[in-house]
C-alpha cells in the first residue's frame, strides 16, 4: 500500500507538489501564530507574484527543453528603462510599462536567436547575455536607484483588488494564460514534441527553430512584467531588482514536476513549487532568522529538488521497463 502511494506521487508530480506545498502551509500556521493572518498571507503572495512570473517562464523554457539564466536580469533591466522612461524621458507610464515589456520579449528575441541561429547551448549563452544585460544597467543607473515613480502606476505593485494584491492577480493570469497555451493548443503540444525529442520533432514537420524564438521571447515579456511590476511596488528603479530571481524559478519548477532535460511539466505545478519556497522563505523571516540564510536554504533546495527529479526519472525508467 505504501509502495502504490509513492508510485501514485512519483508518476503524478503535480499531485505531489500539492500535497507537499499543502503539508508545509499546515506545519507553517502551526509554527507560527502570525504565518496565518491576514497581513501575512498579503506579504507572501505579493512576493510570490514576482518571482511567480519567472517561474511561468523558466518552466516554459524548461518543457522546451532549454534553460534561461538571464531571466532575472532582463527583468531588472527592463523595470530600470520603464524608469527612465517614466521619470527621465516623461512618457506616459502606462505607454513606458508597455514598452518596458516590449523590449523584454526583444531581449528574448535575442536570446533566442543566438540559441536557434547559432546553435548555442542556452545555458551557457544566457549565463553570457545575464552579464551583457546586468552591464547596460549598471550603465544606465551607475548604480543609482531612478525615483519617482508617479503613483498612478504604483498601484499595480502595492494595491490589491478584493483583498487579492494586485501583482498575484497578474500572475495568476499569465499562469491561465500559459497553461491553457501548454495544455490545450497544439503549440502547447509542440513544445512538448521538442522538449522530448527535437529530431523526431523536425522530421514530423514541427517547425522547431520558430516555437523555440517565440518561447524566447514570451519569457523575456514575462520577466520583464515582473520587473515593472516591482518598480511599480518599490517606487523606484533600483538597479538590484531581479537579482535573487535565478536560482528560485528553476527550483521551484523543478519541484514542481518540470523534467531538467524537458518534455514534462507544467507552469501549473512550477508555480506550486514557487509557493513551497515562498512559504519556507516567509518563515525563515517570521522566526528572524538573518536573510544570509535564505541564500543558503534557496541553494539547498535547488540542490534537493535537481536530486529529486534525477531519483524519480531513474525510478520511472526502471518501472517501465
């Protein structure tokens, strides 16, 4: 019977991620008596949003087949010109969001061309693209925050709508958005094509290289709505944005179900994953612990869930063999 139930979790990763995302909501409002309340449950979904919206994208890289590690810089660099845009070049800031974003699918576009063009491997590439990006906005700000910020658009960082903040409402609609692309449309089904097996992809007629660049570029807008959105929370431009969102998307997708080598998974269950570390990070800081650990624990992690998923793949393989 114990052996049926690890069955049922290890081929159902979704289903797990949930209960174990359930287990440590439960242990957590237990531990704490201020993990419950209001307040609180505000702080942790609000910063899930950000990160959540790397998270949707990485994993949709990650059933692809491919890795992005300079998601959280285009991100940072992205909030950084909708400022400049905004306070220095006096653009409409509904205009100069949109713009932001628009560059971030170009970054995207980008990284993507390189990958498809040049046949690069995306791991290496974008570990040499996050260095360009990070540089143009160190240039850009010289290391100085960018303040400001007109307060129409600071609501879409800070407000809240029915006692929902305003950012976890967004990323609860990209979430929709990409799921519904994954798990429902035949691009959702290509994409899983090519996560699998890029070859027998081609020779079905799937046109790999133009799914890959378009994948590209929906996770640099992404990454950059995650960084106008922060730029509209903190009020400022501040050249650090996006700097702890590399290691966190890619645990919690892999957490979530997301095979490292593609072909498996979903946003759905990355965003569970998202919501595990989210909970574990909010703890750590209800108990004061010093915000040094969270490099630590959020290494670990990824380190615990990359393990994980090589133990269930190898488990898998051998049952159905």
């Amino acid at each position: 019977m114990q052996s049926s139930s690890l069955s049922i979790l290890l081929r159902n990763p979704l289903a797990g991620v949930f209960v174990a995302l359930a287990v440590i909501f439960a242990l957590s409002s237990l531990i704490s008596p201020y993990f419950l309340t209001p307040y609180n449950m505000m702080v942790v979904a609000r910063g899930l949003a950000f990160v959540g919206l790397i998270t949707i994208a990485q994993s949709m890289l990650m059933v692809l087949g491919e890795l992005d590690l300079s998601l959280g810089v285009i991100g940072g660099l992205c909030g950084v010109v909708s400022g400049i845009l905004m306070v220095k070049m006096e653009i409409n800031p509904a205009l100069s969001m949109l713009l932001a974003v628009l560059f971030g699918a170009c970054l995207g576009l980008l990284n993507g061309l390189l990958v498809t063009v040049l046949r690069l491997h995306s791991l290496v590439l974008t570990i040499g693209t996050a260095g360009i990006f990070g540089g143009a906005n160190l240039v850009l700000t010289r290391g100085v925050a960018i303040t400001g910020i007109p307060r129409e658009v600071q609501f879409l960082g800070r407000g809240d709508f029915l006692g929902v903040p305003v950012p976890f409402l967004i990323m609860l609609l990209a979430l929709i958005a990409a799921a519904f692309v994954l798990l429902k449309t035949p691009f959702g089904r290509y994409i899983y094509a090519i996560g699998n097996n890029p070859q027998a992809a081609r020779m079905l007629g799937i046109r790999v290289d133009r799914i890959r660049l378009i994948v590209f570029v929906v996770a640099g807008a992404l990454a950059a709505l995650a960084g106008v959105l922060m730029v509209a929370r903190l009020g400022t431009a501040q050249p650090s944005i996006g700097d702890t969102w590399v290691l966190a998307p890619i645990a919690a997708s892999v957490i979530g179900g997301v095979a490292t080598t593609g072909g498996v998974g979903s946003p759905i269950g990355a965003i569970f994953g998202a919501g595990i570390i989210a909970v574990i990070e909010n703890i750590i800081v209800l108990f004061g612990v010093s915000p040094y650990w969270q490099g630590i624990v959020s290494g670990a992690i990824v380190v615990l869930a990359i393990s994980f998923d090589a133990i269930s793949r190898r488990y898998l393989r051998r049952d159905a063999a």
